[in-house]
C-alpha cells in the first residue's frame, strides 16, 4: 500500500513538473471542476461590491412581477428587535397581496452551515416575510442545503464567472483559454432531487431563476 501511494505522488509531482515545462506555468494556474455550490477557493470581492452584484441580479429579475421593488441594507422591526437586512425585494401578486423576500450576503471563510439558514428563517418569521435567499462566496454545507430546500430558502454560491465556463468542461482548462465574455459574477443554485442536487445558473445574462 505505502508502495503504492509513493508512485502516485511521483506521478503527480512529474506531471506537475511536464505542465511547467511545456506551459511556464505551474499546475495550480489550471482551472478544475469543482462542487460549485462548495468553491474550494473564495472569490475576493468586497463586500460592497457582492452587495451590489446581488441587488443588481435581484432588480433585473423583476420580469412582469406587479410594484417590484429592491432595498439595500433595510432595517426591519421582528418581535425579539430590529435586523439589518442586507437587501430586501417586494413586490405584488393576486391584484394586492405583498410579498416580502429577505436576501443576506455571508462572505464566510468556511462553508454555511445550518444554523445560518435557521437564524434567517426565524427573521422571515419575526417580520412577517414570504421568500428569503442567502448568497455565500464560501458555499453551503449539505445539511444548510436540505434544510433549506424544506423550507422555501434559496441558497446561492457566489462564485467567479469563470465557473460557468468551467462547470461545462469536460478537461482542466488554463485560464488564458478561457473565453473572454464571461460574467465577471457568478451564482449557482443547488437544489436536492432524488438523483442528487440540480444546479441552476444566475449571473448578469441569466436571472430567469431568480424571477
């Protein structure tokens, strides 16, 4: 067994050495596929500019939805006290009936987890919300996923762009084949079957999901 394991390593540091020499990168410069809903390597962004992307998305989504309205960073009043809400989305249905979305932006170092999905779901209670959404640049846990999926909460990867190239690749692909029309941002939407989870796209040209 311990035979086994050092010939492996011997294999992937010289295959690591060939792609250096025959590219004059190294091997981590190669972009693999990866869980997207569980990013191995967080986007840098700030978090003003993962807020806006997210209100961005949100405001294009709004399609034939009746007195459709995005607030960033509203403060609402819940039965334990008030909650900064990162952005809020209202909008009408049925001739009048209002509809409350909660959106949260998590930039975490490590990968959501239930109880964050439970704490939103407590202040959608509190203050009355229908819908909320939680946008992470570290992903979700599977548990975060599940639980949210029983309860009408959308979790939502926040991702480079690169990765809806990416996900479609069947090889390793360098960054300098890449196309260069990809979105800037990206989101990916796990949602469980009976077959494992369905993944569904957002980014600036497809918000469809999000309406």
């Amino acid at each position: 067994m311990l035979r086994c394991i050092a010939l492996k390593r011997t294999f992937v540091a010289a295959m690591a050495r060939i792609c250096f020499l025959v590219t004059g990168q190294q091997e981590s410069s190669f972009m693999t596929r990866e869980t997207p809903w569980e990013p191995s390597n967080p986007i840098e962004v700030t978090p003003v500019e993962y807020e806006r992307q997210v209100v961005a998305w949100l405001r294009a989504a709004e399609g034939q939805l009746t007195n459709f309205s995005v607030q960033h960073l509203e403060t609402l009043s819940g039965s334990a006290g008030e909650y900064v809400i990162d952005a809020v989305a209202n909008f009408m249905i049925f001739g009048g009936a209002k509809i409350a979305v909660l959106v949260e932006c998590k930039k975490l170092k490590r990968s959501v987890e239930r109880d964050v999905v439970m704490i939103l779901k407590s202040k959608m209670q509190e203050t009355g919300s229908h819908k909320g959404i939680i946008f992470s640049t570290s992903g979700f846990q599977r548990g975060a996923i599940e639980y949210a999926a029983e309860h009408g909460i959308a979790l939502i990867a926040f991702v480079d762009g690169i990765y809806t190239y990416i996900t479609k690749s069947a090889e390793d692909v360098l960054r300098s084949h890449l196309p260069t029309d990809l979105p800037k941002y990206a989101g990916f939407w796990p949602t469980p079957t009976n077959t494992g989870p369905s993944i569904s796209t957002i980014s600036s040209r497809s918000v469809e999901k999000l309406n």
